[in-house]
C-alpha cells in the first residue's frame, strides 16, 4: 500500500490540497498527518475540515495543535506562535477545537510507528535532530518505520548493521529502498512551512510493498498564502517566512 505522510500544515490550506492532488495522482491509497496541522498559517479551520473529509486518513496531535488546549506560554512557545495560536483560538469553532484535543500523540500500524515528534515520551516535543534523538526515537518506536515531522526539513535516519546511527538529505523525487531488516526513522518535512530556503511543500510517499520511500517538494502559490497572512493580521515574520522558505 502506498502510504502519503504529511507533517507540520501549519493551517495553510494551499500547500496541502497541492501535496494531497500530487500525492493522489501518484497512487497513493492511505493518508497520515504528523500533526501540528495549526500554528502560523491564515487557513485553520479550513485545514481542519479537509483532513477530516480525508477517509480513513492517520491524524496524530502536534505541539501547536496541543497549545490550542492548554495555555501556550506554559509551552514555551515564542512571541510569534503565541500571537499564532491565539488568533487561532479564536476563529476555530468548540467542535474544531475538541477534534484537536482528541488526537492521539502516536499511533501503531503493522511495522510502522507514526508520531509528531519523537517516539520517546512523544509529549516532550522532542526534536529529533541528530543520530542520538533518532536512536532513542526508533528504539521506542519498536518498529522498522518511524514517520516524524517537528523539525520542518527532510531527513532520513537508518541503523546500520552494526547498529549505529546515521542519517542522509533524501533527493527529491528519488526512491530510496528502505528494507525492513533495518530500521529507519523519516521526517517527511513541512508541507506549510519549510525552513530549508525552498517555499515549495514537503511530504513523502512510503511503498510498503516495494519498500521505497520518496520525498517530494511541491510547487504551489505560496505567494498568495503570504498575502492571506497579512490580511488576517498575523505577525508579518510569519508572511516573510513563506516567502523565503526559511
């Protein structure tokens, strides 16, 4: 089955229905969403819904996701996120804001662990940023496949045989073979906010039956998205970060 695994929306409905079609008109049968689908962008409640209508899709809670329930400076959320989150609070409907607060922070399917962060103590938030994080992540985990986002830029971490730890820039568009007699943790990037000086959306597509992996960076107006965070009085760092990828 080919899995499309998204990460780290940020309310901004433009990059994913552009991931989602591309993701679609590759085949792709199941849907996971890595959480943070909230948090800087103009379009919340509109991301919410169609995630929703996607049929059986994975929905995992993220950090600014969570922030939406509880009081986000006890998060240690910056200045920009707090005026994120707090704009967001308000144009969310109570029904929006119950399916936030009853996603799950991690989630089990066959040899595959998905979750926002890290798999290890997941509500830490965690950034898995170098070979120790994605060591203790995929041996929680206790599967072949860990699916992440959090950090905003694709990488793909593997064990060795000998059981160390390393990790690789995946090329966009490329298979990668990722055979289950290892283990392997991605971080599949943000479709709404990446921050690797590229504005073009990020997601990948797992084969489970071939047992590839492939990122992807998609085009789409991101312009226009900038535009819509000014017009809805957001910090203008957050317009400029679209623009820029950074």
């Amino acid at each position: 089955m080919l899995t499309a695994l998204f990460a780290d929306i940020h309310a901004n409905l433009a990059a994913l229905e552009a991931c989602l079609r591309h993701a679609r008109d590759h085949g792709a049968e199941r849907f996971a969403f890595l959480g943070d689908l909230v948090g800087y962008g103009p379009d919340p409640a509109e991301v919410i819904e169609a995630i929703r209508a996607v049929p059986g899709a994975i929905v995992l809670k993220g950090n600014h996701d969570e922030a939406i329930e509880v009081e986000p400076k006890l998060r240690d959320l910056n200045d920009v996120a707090y005026a994120a989150i707090e704009w967001t609070r308000k144009v969310l409907s109570a029904e929006q804001r119950r399916f936030l607060s009853e996603l799950p922070l991690l989630t089990h399917q066959g040899d595959s662990c998905y979750v926002h962060a890290s798999a290890n103590r997941p509500e830490k938030w965690t950034y898995v940023e170098d070979a120790a994080t994605a060591r203790a992540s995929i041996q929680a985990a206790g599967t072949s496949y860990v699916f992440s986002g959090h950090v905003h830029e694709q990488t793909l971490y593997f064990e060795s045989e000998s059981g160390k730890t390393f990790s690789f820039e995946p090329v966009p568009g490329s298979a990668i073979p990722v055979p289950p007699r290892r283990k392997w943790l991605a971080i599949v990037g943000s479709a709404g906010q990446p921050r690797d000086g590229n504005p073009a959306a990020s997601y990948a597509l797992f084969d489970d039956t071939s047992h590839t992996l492939t990122f992807f960076r998609i085009p789409y107006d991101h312009l226009a998205t900038a535009r819509r965070i000014r017009a809805a009085g957001l910090p203008e760092f957050l317009a400029e970060r679209i623009e820029r990828g950074l």
